[in-house]
C-alpha cells in the first residue's frame, strides 16, 4: 500500500493527501517499529492499544477521499488499491507474529525473478527444485535459522533417514540446536 502512495506523490508534488496517508502509514510503521522484539502477545497488546486506532482512522480517510479523486490518477489509483487490499492488510492487527507488510515475499520474489528464472523454468524437476529450495530458505528465515545449517540438516536427515520428516519442522530443529 505505501508504495502505492509514494508513486502517487512522486507523479504529483503538488498533493498533500498521499503525504497525509503516508504519514498515517509511516505512525503504523513507527509503531512496530518499536516493538519489532517484543513477543507476539506483546505486539498484539501494543498494537490494539496504539494501531487499531490509526488504522481504523486511514481507512475511514480511504473511504472519505475514494469518491473525490478521480480512480485514474496515481492517487485515485492508491486509494482504491488501498481499500481493495485493506481487509489482508487489518490482519497483522490480529495476530503478533505477522509483519506489517510483506517485504520479506517481496524481497524473495525478486530473487526468483531473475532473469535465469527462464533456465529453470525450461525443466519441470528445476522448477520443483527451485520451489523446494526457496521454501528452505524461506522457512529457515521465518523460523531464525541459519538457512545454510538447517538445509545442511534437512539433507543430511533426508539422506540418513529419508522416512522422517516430523523432525524437520522448524520447532523441532531449533530443540535439536540448529540455530
């Protein structure tokens, strides 16, 4: 959503609303900010007491500004953006383990879009492959592994006792001691 709103002030200096929802968001931001190493029922607790109420009142000025700005400008285009997504966007609010965004996908998304995507993607076992790996990488990150030790893990299991994967849930790595 901000990135939404940064494009829509950058095509138009002239507007204060984008800053207004900007700084909205950048009070959301602020806010996990401080509490990034909190405990999930921590996050939950700070988050109802001091985010709901900011989002509560974005989405209220979504709703006031959706019908005063033409849905073709870069603004129009943000706000109608905004609200579509916001029901997904309201639940980090819900639960102390989610991110405010999805960067971290975001992030990972590029990756697999590189241009030597196409290679891979020429080969279904590289594409099942590749989903396999970024899956590791991904849950290891998650999880506050070390990605290199828990792959190194995952296959020297897989190699040694190819039955059991209970073991390799994330949970049960970290009590073996691969962090």
């Amino acid at each position: 959503m901000r990135r939404k709103f940064i494009e829509a002030k950058s095509n138009n200096k002239k507007t204060g609303k984008a800053d207004v929802a900007l700084n909205l968001i950048g009070k959301l931001y602020g806010i996990d900010q401080a509490i990034k190493d909190k405990s999930a029922t921590e996050k939950y607790t700070v988050r109802q007491q001091k985010a709901k109420t900011i989002v509560d009142e974005f989405y209220s000025w979504l709703l006031k500004h959706k019908d005063k700005i033409p849905p073709k400008m870069a603004l129009g285009k943000a706000i109608n953006y905004a609200i579509n997504q916001f029901e997904k966007f309201r639940r980090y609010l819900e639960d102390g383990r989610l991110k405010i965004d999805n960067n971290r996908v975001q992030r990972a998304k590029t990756v697999r879009d590189r241009p030597n995507k196409l290679a891979v993607l020429t080969y279904q076992q590289g594409t099942h492959a590749s989903a396999i790996f970024y899956s590791l990488v991904e849950t290891a990150k998650a999880n506050d592994l070390m990605i290199h030790d828990y792959i190194s893990t995952c296959l020297q299991h897989l190699v040694e006792q190819p039955g059991n994967h209970e073991s390799l849930l994330p949970w049960n790595i970290k009590q073996a001691g691969c962090r």
